[in-house]
C-alpha cells in the first residue's frame, strides 16, 4: 500500500469512529483547494531550513479556526513526518476510500454542448440504475465532439458521439 493510502486509510478509520468522515471529506476539500492556490505554502511547511515547531505553530495558525483539530492534526503529522508533500495525494486516496464504502461513482460525461438539467437528471437516474451506487456527473464541454455525448464510468466508455461515427464510417470507407 502506498504510503498516501496508508496516512488517508488511517483518517478514514478515524473519521469513520468519530461518525465524521464526511465533515473529514469536506475539510480535505477545502484544504486542497486553498492548498492548490498556495502551492508555495506546502513548499514552506517541506522546508527543514525553517524550525519544525515554526511550522506546526503555522498549520495551527492557518487551519485551527476553521478546520476540525483531527484534521489539524493531520496536517501536522505528515509535517512532522517529512511527509506533507504526499497531502494532495492523501485528500484523493480518502476521497477514493470514502467514495468506494459510500457506493458513490463519477461519471465523466463529454458532450459538445452544456446538458440541460432534465437531461443531467435522466442521465444520472439511468447511470444510478446500471451501477447501482450513487452517482456524481462530471460535465465536460468539447466542441471536438460534434454532437451526441460519450460517458465513461467504473472504466467503461460509451461512446455516441458523431465524430466516433464518422471515424467508423471513415474507417470501412478506408478498407
């Protein structure tokens, strides 16, 4: 097991005891995106230039007001451990294992144009029947597509786009 999985495994455990490992998820998330637009602060907290304990008391300072102190804690831990670089691979793997116990799935959908909601709707409905789980759509706009729309979900795709007729048509005409 990779050493992320093992630290966002051990949260999960955590959060699962306490009944929070969905306010864990939603802490995570919000780190990683404050942490994605301050990429230069996990660069601080990596440094061994800077005294550990000035950058614990920093976690402390950025995170103790609104972040859970298990997930404060967290943060510290990997810091102490040398570790924090693996924070965004951790947040993805305790997403990965809460997604997985929670039966929930992301369908990533490609169309050329914005879906309507009914059509979210339906499509969502009909993906949750199949799969049997929960399921989240990630909407994605190419113009490359044409028309029609291709969904990839548990590594399946299917594909009704035009342009992939038009390749297959392409394709015999070719033979």
């Amino acid at each position: 097991m990779e050493m992320s999985k093992s630290y966002a495994k051990a949260l999960f455990d955590l959060g699962m005891g306490k009944n929070c490992s969905e306010e864990y998820l939603n802490e995570l998330d919000l780190a990683d995106e404050i942490l994605s637009e301050n990429p230069e602060y996990i660069t601080f907290l990596s440094s061994l230039g800077i005294p550990l304990e000035e950058r614990l008391e920093s976690i402390d300072k950025a995170f103790s007001k609104d972040f859970s102190e298990e997930i404060v804690s967290f943060f510290k831990l990997l810091c102490e451990k040398r570790h924090i670089g693996l924070l965004h691979e951790c947040i993805i793997d305790y997403k990965c294992i809460f997604d997985s116990v929670n039966k929930i799935k992301t369908a990533k959908i490609v169309s050329a144009f914005e879906l309507s909601e009914n059509e979210k709707t339906a499509l969502k409905e009909k993906l949750e029947q199949i799969s049997d789980s929960k399921v989240i759509l990630e909407c994605i706009i190419d113009k490359s597509v044409v028309g029609g729309i291709s969904v990839e979900l548990d590594g399946s795709l299917i594909n009704w786009t035009i342009s992939r007729r038009l390749k297959e048509v392409k394709e015999v005409i070719n033979k």
